[in-house]
C-alpha cells in the first residue's frame, strides 16, 4: 500500500524491519483476497532484498573489493584496479536496481513488448524508427576509447555475475508478478545497454522540438504575430544570461569571456503555417513514449550555481546542483561512490555522486580534485522536415532520391511478432511512419510558396544530433578522473549530448562554466522554431559550432554562477544560433538575487544557505499578477472572502498556505479563459470539450450555430498553457493593456444565448477567473477557506515506471508511494512543477539535490527522491523521501576515515 504522507507536519512513522514485515504481511492478506496470494509470501517479497554484509564471490576481480553501505544503504565501493571498481559497480547495482535497468535497456532498443506485451507496440515501432541501439551499437564500435569500452566491460560482467545466481522473484518482486503474465526471462547485459541509456537522457533534453510541433500546430487557430506574443522574446535586460558578457574572436573563432560583439545571425525563415494531422499524430506519439526523464512538453529544468570562496564562509567554493526531472519510484539516480584504494596508473578514479543504473562512473557529483553539476542548456538540436515522398523515394535538390530502408522485427510477449519497414531521408528517420497505420500525411506544410507543389504527399523527418555517433560516453570517465579546469574542459569537448550547462569548482578555488555539446549551424534566416522543407538544400545544416566557440567563464569577478535554463549568452553578442526557445530566467534570476542579498556588504555564503535557497518557493507570477488581483472590486461576498487570501501574502508556496491554492487557481483559470480555450483541440488536454469557431476561420462567433464541439487531444502533463515561465513573460506583456485582445474570450456562456462574444477586459477576465477559482477549490478543498492548504492540491506521487503505471490497481499499490503534500511550484527556484493545463499534480521535482564542500568534502549534502533500494518493502525503497519533502539533505561521507565511520553493512567481493 502507498504511504500516505501529508507534508512537512505529518508525524514520523516507524519504520522498523518488524514493521515493513508486518506491513508486506497485510498486503498479502489482501492479495489473496483477489486470489494471488496463494502464489505469494513475505519470502517472494524479501527474496531480491541483495546480501549486503559478508562475503561472496565475483569471479573476474583481480583481488578482493569491498562494498560499504551507510544507514540509507548508500554504497561506497573500495577496488585496486580500475575494471575491478567499475565490475563491482555493475555488481551493486544490479542488486539494487536491476528491474529498472532491464527496462531502461529494452526502451532503449524499442523492445518494450516483449517484456508489457502488444500495448507497448506502437511505443516500440517509434523507437525503432529512431534507432537508438543502433547508433549506440555504432558508438561502441567505431568511437569509444578502448578504455571506456574496456570498462564498459567490466561493468557488463558485474551485471551478469549477478544475474547468473538470480532469476524470477530473486531478481525483484516485478519478475514475480510477470511470471503470471509470461515466461519472460531477462538476457545478457551487454556494453551497449549501458551506452544507450545516454540516448534516452539525450531524448528527453533534446531541446525544442516540442515548440516547433507546437508553434505549427497553433497557426490552425492564430495568426503568426499571435504566435509570435506566445512565444515572446528572452528578457535579457530583466534576467541574466549565464554568461554576462563575451563573444567569439571572428579570426580565431575562439570564444573569449569578454570581448566586442560580434555579428549576430539575423533573421527568422519564412516556414511558418499549418501541417495538422502529421504533427498532430507526432505529437500523440511523443506523449506515448515513456518519459523517464519527465513529461514532454513542460520544459526540462534544473538548478545549478557555484560561488567563490571570497563569498563563502569556508573560505572555498561551494557548488549546488538539483536537476528537475520526473518523479518516479525508483528515483532516477542512485547514489554511490567508485574509490581505488590507491590511486595510480592501475586505478584511477576516487569519485562520488549521482550514477544512473545501467551505466558505469559518475554522473554528477565529485572526486578529490574538483566539482561538477549539470544542468540543461536546451540547444536547439532537433529540426523537424517536411518531406515530399512518394512510394519510390523523396525530393531533394530537384531529384528524386531513393529512401534508406531497414527492416526491424518487433517480438511480443504473447502474441505474434511484427515486422515492421524503417525508412530515412538525408535528413533522418521518417518519423511520420511512426507505426504501420500511419498513411495519412499532412496536406498543409509549414513552407509558404516554398512549395514544390500543393498536393498530398508530405511527410516528417527528424534531424537530431543524437542520431549520429558520438563520443559522450568517453567523455563520463574523463571527467570522473579530471584533476584540475583544463582536464574538465577537455573532457566537456567530448560530452557531445545531451548539451549540458557544466558548472565547476575545485579544492584550489577556482570556479568556471562550460557549454559543451554538439549544436549545428543553420543557414543565414533559419533558426529552427518551424518545421523546415527537406527538398530545399539551403535548409540543411551548414556543420556544428566549433568547440572552441562555445561560451565559457572562468573566476568571473562577480564571484558566482548561476545556471537555471535561462540563456546562456545574450544572442546580440554572440554570432552562432545555439536556440530560440530557452527559459525564462525565473528561476536564475531569482537565485542570483538570493545570493547577491546575501553577499552585499561583505556577507557570506554559508552550506546552510545553499540549502536555504534550494528550497526557495517564491512565486513570481504571484509577485506580478496579486496586485492587479487585489485591486478589483468584488462584490460577491462568496469570492471576496477568497479574495482576501490575497491580501498582505508574502507570495511564498508553502505546503499549508491557503493563498498559495488560491492564487495558483485564479492562475490556472485566468491561463484557461486568456489562453488555454483559444488553443487548437491538439493543445488542449484530452477529454476537455469546448464549442469553438472552426478551426482556420477568423473573427468571434454571432450565435451557436457557428460553433462546433471540439475535446482536446494532448496528455494533462503536456497540455497548453502549461503556466511555466514562458507563460510569465506572456501575460507581463499585455498586463497593463487592459483591452487587449487576449483578455477577450470566445465560447463563453454569452455564446450560447445569442449574444455575441469577445467583449471582456483584463479585470472582467481576472475577476472571472478568481470566481472559477474559488469554486474550484470548493469542490476540491472544502467551503472552509480555513481549511485550504497549496499541499493538499499539489501533491506528489511516486509511481514504478511500469506496472505502477499500467498494472492493476492493487500492484500498483504494491509498487507506488504517496502522496507527499508538497510547497514549492512551476518556475520556483524549489521547481516541483504543474502543468496549470491539466491540474495541480506534481509532474516536475527536484529529483536530488547536492551540494559540495570544497573546502571540506566530508562536509558536502546530499539526497535522493527516493532511496537506494528499486525492491519494493525494502528499507531503503523511499527512506529520503519525507526528509527531501522538508528540503533537508544527508551527510554525505567521501574520505576512507568518514565513510568507514559512516558505515552499518561491509559487504568483500572475493576473486
């Protein structure tokens, strides 16, 4: 059963192994109620719990390693050589966390139905189609070092040692339950398992290719320049781009901090119209992918920032990072530390942090040396094109070409397999052929007169970067063993994608920046924001930025970084394109203020006070919008008793605050009436039915007969208006033209009287939406405004990605936890986003939070979403949660001394 939390206020429950035990036995009680639980007991429960003390064999080491478990069942693993450290590794964590890696590994490879059956078919097609293993299989083949490969070895025979004395039940409590479904039984890790797994991080954080979907699929219901103030430009002079200042030396092509601007490309390409039922059904298929890194749509993000020793108490760097992702069960990363007991030519690495399962190193985190944290820079590195195909082939250059084609067999537990054709352009796979009843393509292209012809016939490409082999993986060990900026920023070089903001610090108390990646150059006029014509040469890639070009900062003299999704370099001083669509600097900008109010006056930043601001919940749309809010003059008694909630509100979101529900409401439906009613049904979220103009028609309706019912089609996660940052700087920019036209509503009750529409004002449209959301909260809270709280709305759930999800609804109870109330909200520093769209459910988290000590690494902090454990019943299954839910951190031990101080389970795995 899921634990039933309620915020910072609930009381601490016991967690002891006698109760976990009695708790496992009640759920089997009820389990054999619906007759499973003759097939199970507490031993099917306990049996994949991993032996964490004493002594077993790994055959393959080269001498004895040793695994040491703190309370959280955090592991630190000690070797002497470097294949017996990253064979431990794989070890470990395939005790802890094998389900999850085998499904990570068959969605990567689109082979999901062969585990979950015919439901994942159209799943496993797309991925098929974008042929992740494959480029990862190419990776592995033709780019790593024989090194990385080496240990990418290593790695995969931990694995399988592991998996040779496990199967079933043994392995987790999920092969028990699919035991019932089929004979499913887990093959070989292979070192391309783990390479793939980069794909689906770098799919996740590719960057704009939903806005593009978006921005074309809008243009059936608004007009260019419409789209255009949905979309509006980055505040630069408002909210600070990464790096403050510098440019690239047009000779050398050499990025320099600070230097004369140099030209900026200019211009915007003139694809800007339609292509609704090819994007439409893109976009339903993006839904159906598995997010495992977070909905789409919404807009990855995470924070990160470092500051100087002069600033600091310890009188060393100290460096934060909190990547925002999906909540899932188990959290994404898993703690961990990789030491060799002495470090030299055999055994290189003394490193700790934030692993993923399935992949060897560090992702996040440190080793004696240096710091690092990550966070996205969002390039732009996907480009939709419109194809125009017939049966032999496709256009380009005025030629018809023939396609690139493969066949790929898709198995299917229970059924029969499914063969399916992959074809490709130039430009990249054909994703438009998604699944094998896909015919249909679009009949309106985002091209104008670019046209070769109007007539049917297109289809969608994919252009992304991730798609041709790389070298990231080279580029995790790199900085793992990095020992000083120059060694960091030589391996950034190979850290190709996802494009990353790479923040560092060092014991010697230097701090710098880094935007690596592999980000293309486009044509003079095309910045990548619509779907492009593929038949069109000048539309193709022109080569990738020079690493050398990328923007950078070492020491600035303002003695702080800040990274947070905003800008990176403001475009007028910069003359590559590296986006369109960055975030807002909401978030950013708020934690440059929180640390220059603190450091003003010769202040100082304390550990204390990077906790202080990572759980940092204000608003500032409430900060915006409150004062035209509390201005109106509401005569109903009913709404100006919510109203007042308002009044003297600090705008912070704390999980009991009463005017934070209320406010985040009257946000919610004030995007729904300005916004969210005009959108295209394929915008909207699914199931929500309104009676619209046509689509493609202009001008407000006279009466009802001009109306049409249209329900919407898009995911609640991923919906429009998502309330985000974007969303900010929409309504900042028409808050003080009060008749503009986005105040004024169609489809309202007027409507279906007779009388004509759009004649409302931005308060009448405001006082509307604080009516709506008073009787919202009614229905959901309670009449009793004393009774309100933002937590009991905005709650979190932690799901298992699998049959926590899709299962019946008493496994899922077996898997799943929550829910958590928690403060916080979208674009706040502490980011646990809501898609303002499809309600207040918690879609977004910070999914760990860290920060390091470089004047003292023992006295760094960190914590995980969840816990160690992926065993559903195990101790340390979600043992951090309620502690991440109040924003406090774990010790985290680096030093040999600390760690053995810390540690309760020793665990020797002998030759």
């Amino acid at each position: 059963m899921p634990a039933n939390k309620s915020g910072p206020e609930a009381p601490k429950k016991k967690k002891g192994r006698r109760g976990r035990l009695v708790l496992i036995t009640v759920v089997l009680v009820l389990v054999a109620g619906i007759g499973l639980g003759a097939f199970w007991g507490v031993s099917t429960v306990r049996a994949s719990f991993p032996e964490t003390t004493g002594s077993l064999k790994l055959p393959g080491l080269s001498g004895p390693v040793d695994v040491s478990r703190d309370a959280n069942g955090i592991p630190q693993i000690y070797a002497d050589t470097d294949e017996d450290l990253f064979r431990a590794q794989g070890f470990v964590q395939a005790q802890d966390r094998f389900w999850e890696m085998d499904v990570r590994r068959h969605m990567t490879a689109g082979r999901l139905s062969e585990m979950f059956g015919k439901s994942q078919i159209k799943t496993d097609t797309f991925l098929r189609t974008l042929g992740w293993h494959r480029v990862a299989q190419q990776e592995y083949d033709t780019k790593l070092a024989p090194s990385t490969k080496k240990y990418l070895q290593a790695y995969t025979d931990g694995v399988n040692a592991y998996l040779k004395d496990h199967e079933g039940a043994a392995l987790s409590l999920e092969y028990a339950v699919l035991d019932f479904e089929n004979d499913y039984r887990p093959e070989k890790w292979t070192p391309v398992d783990s390479v793939a797994w980069l794909k689906a991080m770098a799919w996740d954080l590719r960057g704009n290719m939903q806005e593009e979907i978006d921005r074309s699929l809008m243009t059936s219901r608004f007009t260019p320049e419409q789209i255009a103030q949905l979309y509006p430009e980055y505040p630069y002079k408002r909210n600070r781009p990464i790096v403050e200042g510098g440019t690239v030396d047009p000779a050398t092509k050499q990025f320099r901090p600070k230097g004369t601007a140099a030209n900026a490309p200019s211009g915007i390409g003139d694809a800007a119209s339609g292509l609704q039922s090819q994007l439409s059904s893109l976009s339903k298929t993006l839904d159906d992918v598995p997010a495992l890194l977070g909905p789409n749509g919404s807009g990855i993000g995470s924070n990160s920032w470092v500051v100087a020793g002069k600033h600091t108490t310890t009188g060393k760097p100290l460096l934060a990072n909190d990547p925002h992702l999906a909540p899932q069960m188990p959290s994404i990363w898993y703690q961990m530390g990789l030491h060799c007991r002495t470090t030299g030519p055999q055994c290189n690495y003394d490193v700790s942090g934030f692993t993923f399962s399935g992949m060897p190193g560090v992702v996040i985190g440190h080793n004696q040396h240096i710091a690092w944290g990550m966070t996205n820079l969002g390039a732009d590195v996907t480009d939709l094109y419109l194809e125009k195909i017939n049966t032999e082939g496709y256009l380009y250059d005025g030629k018809q070409r023939p396609f690139i084609t493969r066949k790929e067999t898709i198995k299917v537990a229970g059924g029969e397999s499914r063969d399916i054709t992959v074809r490709a352009t130039n430009n990249g796979p054909v994703v438009s052929d998604r699944d094998d009843e896909l015919s249909q393509v679009g009949k309106d292209a985002p091209v104008g007169n670019a046209a070769p012809d109007r007539g049917d016939g297109y289809a969608v490409s994919l252009r992304w970067t991730a798609l041709d082999p790389g070298n990231s993986m080279d580029a995790v060990f790199e900085i793992n063993r990095a020992s000083d900026w120059n060694g960091f920023r030589r391996a950034a070089q190979h850290f190709e994608v996802p494009s990353q903001n790479l923040i560092y610090a060092d014991t010697k108390g230097n701090i710098g920046y880094q935007a690596p990646g592999r980000i293309p150059v486009r044509a003079k006029g095309v910045d990548g924001t619509y779907p492009a014509p593929g038949w069109d040469p000048k539309y193709r890639w022109t080569g990738y930025i020079p690493q050398k070009a990328l923007p950078y900062e070492y020491n600035p003299e303002r003695g702080f970084i800040v990274t947070a999704n905003q800008a990176v370099v403001d475009e007028a001083k910069y003359p590559y394109l590296l986006t369109k669509d960055w975030g807002y600097g909401s978030r950013s900008q708020r934690i440059n203020d929180l640390i220059e109010s603190k450091i003003k006056d010769g202040g100082k930043v304390s550990t204390d006070d990077m906790q202080t601001f990572q759980k940092d919940n204000s608003s500032e749309i409430a900060r915006l919008l409150t004062p035209y809010l509390t201005k109106i003059d509401i005569k109903d008694k009913y709404i100006r008793e919510a109203q007042q909630l308002l009044e003297g509100w600090d705008f912070t979101q704390e999980p009991d605050s009463a005017a934070a529900a209320y406010f985040n409401a009257v946000w919610r439906n004030t995007l729904k009436l300005a916004f969210g009613n005009k959108m295209p049904k394929e915008l909207r979220v699914e199931g929500q039915c309104l009676n619209v103009r046509p689509a493609n028609e202009t001008g407000p309706a006279d009466d009802l007969q001009e109306l049409v019912r249209e329900c919407g089609e898009r995911a609640g996660d991923s919906a429009q208006p998502d309330g985000g940052d974007r969303w900010y700087e929409v309504v900042r920019n028409i808050l003080d033209d009060p008749d503009n036209a986005w105040w004024k509503t169609e489809g309202s009750p007027r409507a279906r009287t007779g009388a004509k529409t759009g004649d409302k004002n931005r308060d009448e449209l405001l006082a509307h939406a604080m009516r709506d959301a008073r009787y919202e909260l009614t229905s959901k809270l309670g009449k009793n405004i004393d009774t309100w709280s933002w937590g009991r709305l905005h709650q979190l759930f932690l799901n298992n990605q699998t049959l926590g999800t899709d299962g019946p609804g008493l496994l899922q109870g077996l898997f799943n936890r929550g829910p958590w109330n928690l403060g916080g909200g979208e674009a706040a520093v502490d980011a646990t986003g809501w898609n303002a769209a499809g309600g207040y459910k918690v879609t977004w988290v910070p999914s760990m939070r860290m920060i390091v000590n470089l004047a003292d690494l023992d006295r760094s902090r960190w914590i995980n979403l969840t816990g160690a454990s992926g065993h559903a019943y195990h101790d340390h299954y979600d043992d951090q949660t309620d502690k991440w839910a109040k924003g406090e951190l774990l010790p985290w031990a680096f030093s040999e001394k600390a760690v053995k101080k810390a540690a309760k389970d020793k665990l020797t795995l002998s030759p």
